[in-house]
C-alpha cells in the first residue's frame, strides 16, 4: 500500500513539474501579419493592405490584429484596460514599429482599408513628406486617444 501512494505522490510531482517547466512561455512581441488570412479583431475584415495595419498584446499575452490603425486605437479605447504592447505597420517599409515611437499623419485623401485615414510611420521624415504630399497631417497619439471623434469616419478629415 505505501508503494502505491509512493507512485502516486511521484505521479504528481511530475506532473506539477511537466505543468510548470512544459507550459508555454507568455509571448511577447508582434508577430508577422498574414495577408489575406489574419481578420482585424475589430471589423472582422481581411488584411490585405500591408502598410496600413497593427497589433496589440493584452497583459495576457494573447495578440489580435487589426487591419487600419483606427480599428487598432477603436480596440484600445474599448478594451479601458492596459495595453503593455502595440505595434502598427510602417507604411513606408511594412514593418512593424512600437505604436508609442511612431509618427501618425490623418489625411482625408489616404485610402486606408476601413477609411480612418490615419497612416504610421517609423520615422518624422518619412511622415513629414507623406503629410505633405497626401495633403494631411501629423497628429499625436493622445491627441486621436483623448478625443476619440477624430477617428469617425464621417468626420471629412
């Protein structure tokens, strides 16, 4: 009899221990967006336009996309908790960039997928001359957070 809860206490040391060093890591960092299978978490649409897109990591870890940087700052204002990550597409290159580094410019003549019209760059340089050439402008993240009704699309800008 003592063998037999000997062999069960090792049973469940193992599989503590399988649970602890087995489980998965919490992920960190964005992750390559699929075109044409990755849905934004928000509108439920496709990405198929690299360039315009973005992703957010809840303290969970768990990562949704989001195929316009207005449905990815619509999430963030819905979700009113913390969001420890959250990246958007450089639209100069496609490669994703810290949302908190880049430089956004709201233009009314950009074609964006859901019509937000607000396009990321990794760099002021790159958003100065697309600000210039699309007839927009730079507009900081806390200025689109804090009056959320510049991301309607109604609002003609």
């Amino acid at each position: 009899m003592r063998r037999v809860v000997a062999l069960s206490g090792l049973g469940v040391a193992a599989f503590v221990l399988g649970i602890v060093f087995l489980w998965p890591a919490r992920r960190s960092g964005p992750e390559p967006i699929i075109y044409g299978r990755d849905v934004c978490a928000h509108c439920r649409m496709h990405l198929s336009q690299p360039g315009f897109g973005g992703e957010l990591r809840d303290a969970r870890g768990t990562l949704t996309k989001y195929d316009d940087v207005g449905c990815l700052l619509r999430a963030m204002l819905e979700k009113r908790t913390e969001i420890p990550e959250a990246w958007v597409e450089d639209h100069e290159s496609g490669r994703l960039v810290p949302l908190l580094t880049a430089r956004l410019v709201r233009t009314g003549r950009s074609t964006t997928p859901m019509g937000s019209g607000i396009v990321a760059f990794a760099d002021e340089a790159g958003a100065r001359d697309f600000a210039r050439t699309a007839g927009g402008e730079l507009v900081e993240l806390e200025e689109l957070v804090r009056h959320p009704a510049r991301l309607a699309r109604e609002e003609g800008r």
